[in-house]
C-alpha cells in the first residue's frame, strides 16, 4: 500500500514537474523554459534590490537610511511593501499581456517566483491574516472581464494558505487619471473612494499588480487602518521608479 502511495505521488510529481518545465519562455520563446521562463531572462528580469523600506519606491543610491523622501516626511498608514521587481522591460510588458489582454501565461512566471519568495522569507509575526486585492470599479471590471489584483491575491492566497477578502472593500467611484496631478490633487482625487465592508483584521496586506505614485495604496490603507487594520502590508509585482 505504501509502496503503491509511493508510486503514485512520484507519478505525480513528474507531472507537476513536467507541467512547470514544458512550454516555452514567454519572452525569448527558449523551449528550456521553467515556469514560462528559460534562466537567462529570469536573470535578466529587473528586480527592485535598492528600494525604499516602507513603500519599495526604487531608490538611486544606498543612503544611510532606506526610506525615500515622501515616506520620511509623511509615513504611509502601512509597514512596509514587498515588490520584488521594478515596472521595466520585461516585467511591464509581460503584466500588460496578462492584464489588458487576459493572457494569464505572462504572468505565471512572475506569480510563481513571488510566492515562493513570499513563502521562503515570511516570519510568521508577519504573515497577514488576509489578503486585500485592490478594488476595481465594477464598470472597468465589466470591460476587462477580471480584476488582476483579485486573482494573483487568490494565486497568493491559494499558494501560502491565507484567506482572501474579495468583497472586503468597495471602490464607490471610478476616479480620473492621477497622472500628472499634484500630491495634494491626487489625495482629494482619492478621498472617499474606497468603503470597507467587511470586518477586518489586525494583520493584512493590500495586493496590487503595480503601485505607481503610491497615493492608491496609501487612500486604501488609511481605510482599513480606521476599520481596525494595525499591521498593513503591501504586495504587488512591480513598483514603478519614481
Ligand atoms: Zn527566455
Ligand atoms: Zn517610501
């Protein structure tokens, strides 16, 4: 019987292995590909190594504190973000593959590497209590068919074991472009945007696909800081350099 078990989840094994090695690289087309991805371009991928501690903003220099200015002057309602790669070649076109265009293979390679890094280096003081994806309105839901941050936050949640609150949050109202706004203008832009419906934890981290000026993720986390939030983490795939 043990034996037969043996077999059995070796047999299985080989396939979840040969499920994650075949296909190609989804950038260079190489057919030794691991994850969608052949080692070279994974080498090649631009991770976010020098960032800032609290909101991951790249930064260009390592100064003798790893905050940037806009986190020293004014600390976000959140401890800190996990965002291993800078929204670059290839990382921006793979997301935008996968997120304008449904084709979820892009972003395999990305979702993978994240977990397994999310799942080697978590302390359990650290390891939320639920996963927040970042709110889309339900028009722009409409057109895109999905929402991204809710599915890698259910890829996330499915891989590390953590409940994912899907309709914790509400975004009420679709809000214009924040490109090109001030800090101030993008701050009243967002205010009452979200509406938290659902009972939240001390422990949970907001999950996003890219956070660019940051002012998203910090009106979202002041939200769930006044519901009750005391630990407030963000993960995203890439952070836009500033
Ligand atoms: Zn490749
Ligand atoms: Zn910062």
């Amino acid at each position: 019987m043990i034996n037969r078990l043996k077999a059995l989840s070796t047999l299985l094994d080989h396939l979840v292995n040969r499920e994650a090695t075949t296909g190609r690289c989804v950038t260079c087309l190489n057919k030794r590909a691991f994850q969608g991805l052949c080692s070279p371009c994974r080498a090649d991928l631009p991770h976010n190594r020098l960032h800032c501690e609290t909101c991951a903003l790249p930064l260009a220099f390592a100064g003798p504190v790893r905050l940037c200015g806009e986190c020293l002057t004014q600390p976000p309602p959140f401890t800190r973000s996990r965002i291993p790669w800078r929204y670059q070649f290839p990382v921006d076109s793979m997301i935008g593959r996968y997120k304008y265009q449904g084709q979820r293979k892009f972003a395999r390679p990305l979702l993978a590497d994240f977990s397994d890094y999310l799942d080697r280096t978590l302390t359990d003081s650290e390891r939320p209590e639920l996963l927040i994806p970042a709110p889309m309105h339900w028009q722009r839901r409409w057109q895109r068919g999905f929402n991204q941050s809710q599915d890698i936050a259910e890829y996330l949640g499915r891989r590390l074991k953590i409940p994912v609150g899907s309709q914790a949050v509400r975004r009420k109202r679709k809000v214009r472009a924040q490109r090109g706004l001030s800090r101030d203008g993008r701050l009243r832009n967002l205010s009452s945007v979200f509406e938290v419906r659902r009972p939240i934890p001390e422990r949970v981290a907001i999950v996003d696909d890219v956070v660019t000026t940051g002012a998203t993720t910090r009106a979202l986390a002041k939200e769930l800081s006044k519901a009750g939030a005391r630990d407030i983490q963000i993960w995203a795939l890439a952070r836009t350099p500033g």
